[in-house]
C-alpha cells in the first residue's frame, strides 16, 4: 500500500510540474510573439506622417509664443537676465483696462544633491524608497 501511495504522489507530482511548466511556456511565449507588429496593410505611414507634421507644428508654433512672450515682456519693461525675465512692471493695461498682468510663481524643488552633500548618510535611505517607473512612450523611428 506504502508503494501505490507513493507511486501517485510521484504521478500527481508529475502533473503539477507539468501544468507549472506550461503556464510558465505560455506567459514567455506571449509575450515574444507580441514584440513586433508588421504595419504595411495599415494606415500607419500616413498616421506617422501626420503626427510628425503636426509635432513640427507644435515646435514652431512654441518658438512662435515664446517670441511674441519675449516681445510683450519687452513692452512691459523687463530685461532677460541669464533667462529670467527681470523688472518691477505687474500690470499692463490698454484703454485703461488690465490686459496683462506678471504674477510672481511660488513653487519649491527638492535638492536631492545638496542634501546627500550636507548628509551623505541618508544616500542609502533615499535609494531604498526609489523605485523604477517604467512607462511606454510612442517613438516616431526616423
């Protein structure tokens, strides 16, 4: 009896192993087959060709508002200092009416370098809470 018990645990062993196995082939192969994806029957050349065009666009229509900023910045007195727009003016207004205004932005940054500087100890600390963040991104292969 010893035997026949221990002759299907060894069978049931085997299908166990087996049934890892394949569940392990079929997430591997899943994942091989899907890394490449043939797009000549699409309308993929022209999708491209459009989101190209329009990302040039983009880029010349942002080189476009930085100019007319630059200009209006200008009008309103301030000087570029090492890329930083300088001066005292808060309201531009034509008729009378407020039709710019420069507000003053508050915002913060964390100096990652300056504190290992001053703490070399909490490198380590700020290693064990970084973590990877992968994410996909669409790239236009030229």
């Amino acid at each position: 009896m010893k035997d026949k018990l221990t002759k299907r645990k060894r069978e049931l062993l085997k299908v166990s192993r087996t049934e890892i196995k394949t569940e392990v082939t079929r997430k591997v192969v899943t994942e091989v087959v899907n890394t490449e994806v043939a797009l000549d029957a699409t309308n993929a050349g022209e999708l491209i060709a459009e989101l190209s065009a329009l990302r040039d666009a983009i880029d010349a229509n942002e080189t476009k508002v930085e100019a007319i900023k630059a200009k209006l910045y200008e009008l309103m007195d301030y000087q570029l200092v090492n890329k930083k727009w300088v001066g005292d003016t808060e309201l531009g207004t034509i008729g009378g009416n407020v039709v710019l205004k420069i507000a003053t932005i508050n915002n913060t940054k964390f100096d990652k370098d300056a504190l290992i500087a001053d703490k070399p100890e909490l490198d380590e600390v700020l290693k064990a809470y970084t973590k990877p963040a992968p994410y996909k991104a669409l790239k236009i292969v030229k």
